[in-house]
C-alpha cells in the first residue's frame, strides 16, 4: 500500500521510537514520584522534552503542558477559559472551517448561554480579513483560528488576525495541529496566546501532544478534569512517559529537517498535480494554491464520486474529505464553506503526502488514479 494520508496521521519515524523504547523497559518509573532516584530522573527527561517541544515553537518550556493530543488540547484552551471567565466578554470567534474538536466546544458553550460567531472564508479557505474587523470586538473573550487546514492545507493569516483581535483585547488560541514541523510556528510572531500541537501529525507516536500556555495565562484555564498535581493541577493524571519523550524527539527532528524536507515534499506534491492534470485535465485543485501546507493536495474529480474513486484504489490510503469524518455521508463542511457544490465536494479526495513518500510513489499513484477516473468515467483509453 502506498501511504498518502498524512494529515490523518504520520508514521512513527524510527528515530522517535529509539528513543522511547528505554521507558517501557528501564526507565518506566513515575515522574511524580520524587521519593526516589528512578523517579527524579524521568520527571528531569520530561522537563528536557519540554525544552524541545517548546523550542519548535520559539516559547518557553514553562508555557508548555503536555495533553492527550491537539483534541485535548483545543478543549482545554476553550472550555477551560470560558470557564473560567466572569465578565462582560461572552463572544469567541472561530471559522466555519476548523477542526470539529474546536467546533464542538464552541457549540457546547453557545448551548451554555455564549455567543459563537464565525468569520468569513474566500473559497481558498483564507479569512477574510474584513469579516475579522467586523466581528472580532469589546464582547469577544477569544479568537480561535488553525495555523492551516487539515483538508485543503490553506495557510490562514494568523499575524493579521491576531492583531485585529489585541485591538480589541480578546485573546487568541490557533490550533496548529497540521502546522507544527511542517511549516514555521513561532508564538511570539503569531502574538498566539494558546496553540495546540499534536504528535503524530508530526512523526511523533499517537495519543500525546501539548497546550502552548503563555506566562501568566495559565490561571485563566480551568482543568477539564480533576486529579492530581500534574503538570500544576491543569492536566492531571500519570504522564505519558514514553510518548513525551517521543514527541520531543520528533519535534527536535522537525526542527533541523523541516526546511529541506518541505521543500522535497513540495516538489513532489506539484510533480503529483501536474502529472495528474495532464492525464486528466478536468480536474479542480482545492485550497490556496501557493499559500498551503506543502505535502496537501485536495482535488475534484467532476463527474466521478470520491468514495468510488477510492474503493477503486485498493493499493493508495488517501482521504474523502477528512478521515475524521468518515462514516458521514454529508459533504465535507470545509470544502462546503469555500464554496463547493454538494456534487463537487462529494467529488473530492485528499492526498497528503510527506516524509517518507518516494517519487516512484508519486507516479504509481498518478497512474492508479488516472486508471481509476477512466474507468469510472467508462472510457477506457
Ligand atoms: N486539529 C486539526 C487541524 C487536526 O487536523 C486534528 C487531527 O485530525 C486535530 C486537531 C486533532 O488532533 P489529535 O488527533 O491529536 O487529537
């Protein structure tokens, strides 16, 4: 099978797994247990992993903590703060387009009583910056927007928006889930006060990631649940030892191979859309053409189903809109909010390709397609 679903998830890369491997057979220890030596020494391995994680996105290791994933992480930044806050700010703004992770915490607060209002997309999926002054003002608490989307890949104009939102006073949160090891993130030039990460969009194992925290805001969140001291009471429970670690590593690798591997993955990508457009020219490219994530393609294929076209490629993993929707019947709502038809969005696929893809990947996948599309389209040539 040729892997070109990589914003669903990423392979562990093999040099993470190294170094994860000792804290399921030696190093297994609590980090909380500071009674003893053995314990010391892991919590003094997660503080390093910090200093990593942090330093891929040029912040602080004390504004990191570690969660379960960009899921946890999206909630917490959001329902924690709302929970939190008592005065007259009741707004948090966000996009038609993100994750439903942070969708479904707005929509869970605005059951709540706050207001959840929503800024404008073009039909590359960019913000509209104009929407951005219109609806961001003194009510909103928050400003929620991806670094990039997880389908069509557009990167969104985070400095513009944030410093709409500090105009007015709101705070931001991005999640950068797709982001992180794929293209720069830097908190302090996006002026984010929250950003979410996850690991194994990142090479990194499944089942980790962190919030970024900026100083002095960690006490407007309020825990999503209760337990121990961990990670100062905001994320209690027992850390995962092994995955920390790994996604440490993982960070670190993005942090010295993200320029040269971009590029490479890029290269490949346009050498995938042109070859593919050769073979078959009626095909539509979604999301910013040159402001996106360099491994995302997400075409329309008119008059052929993207689930057909799927199942008519059992040697390719790709996705039908985003894998975390599958099992809807729905179009993809992203591809829906830039403007698609219903027809169309059901017409689409998305490639994701990344560290691991070799060129002759590409080509067989350009041929399998093409094979695929003639076929359904009943013109064998
Ligand atoms: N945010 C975005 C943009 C994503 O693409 C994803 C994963 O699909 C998530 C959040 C959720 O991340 P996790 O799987 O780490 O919970």
């Amino acid at each position: 099978v040729i892997y070109l679903d990589y914003h669903s998830t990423t392979p562990c890369d093999p040099r993470v797994l190294k170094v994860m491997l000792p804290y399921f057979e030696e190093d297994y220890a609590n980090p909380s247990n500071n009674y003893h030596y053995a314990g010391r020494m892991v919590q003094s391995h997660i503080e390093e992993a910090r200093r990593k994680i942090a330093s891929i996105i040029n912040a602080n290791e004390k504004e990191i903590i570690f969660t379960s994933g960009a899921t946890e992480s999206n909630n917490l930044a959001i329902l924690g703060l709302a929970r939190t806050y008592q005065g007259k700010r009741n707004k948090i703004v966000t996009t038609p387009i993100e994750h439903k992770s942070v969708l479904k915490s707005c929509e869970y607060l605005e059951k709540h009583g706050l207001v959840i209002d929503y800024l404008d997309v073009d039909h590359t999926g960019a913000v509209i910056l104009e929407s951005a002054k219109d609806i961001i003002d003194e009510t909103t608490l928050l400003v929620s927007i991806q670094a990039c989307n997880n389908e069509i890949g557009t990167i969104q104009p985070l400095v513009e928006i944030s410093n709409i939102a500090k105009e007015s006073g709101a705070l931001v949160h991005c999640d950068a889930a797709q982001a992180v090891g794929k293209i720069p993130v830097d908190v302090a030039h996006f002026d984010v006060d929250f950003l979410s990460i996850s690991s194994h969009k990142l090479y990194g194992p499944k089942g980790v990631g962190a919030l970024f925290i900026r100083k002095g805001l960690r006490r407007s969140l309020e825990p999503l649940y209760w337990g121990g001291d961990q990670e100062l009471g905001l994320r209690p429970g027992t850390h995962n030892v092994p995955g920390i670690i790994g996604m440490a590593e993982a960070c670190l690798i993005c942090e010295e191979e993200m320029v040269l591997e971009s590029s490479e993955t890029k290269d490949l990508r346009d050498l995938f859309e042109r070859s593919l457009k050769k073979n078959i020219p009626d095909i539509k490219f979604n999301g910013n053409e040159h402001n996106r994530l360099p491994g995302n393609s997400n075409i329309t294929f008119p008059g052929v189903e993207g689930d057909a076209l799927l199942l008519n490629l059992p040697q390719l993993a790709l996705s039908i809109g985003s894998a975390c929707n599958t099992g809807a019947i729905e179009p993809s709502y992203v591809l829906t909010a830039i403007g698609l038809s219903r027809e169309y969005a059901n017409s689409t696929i998305r490639i994701g390709i990344g560290r691991f893809t070799t060129e002759a990947e590409i080509m067989t996948a350009v041929k399998e397609i093409t094979d695929a599309y003639n076929l359904l389209l009943n013109k064998v040539i």
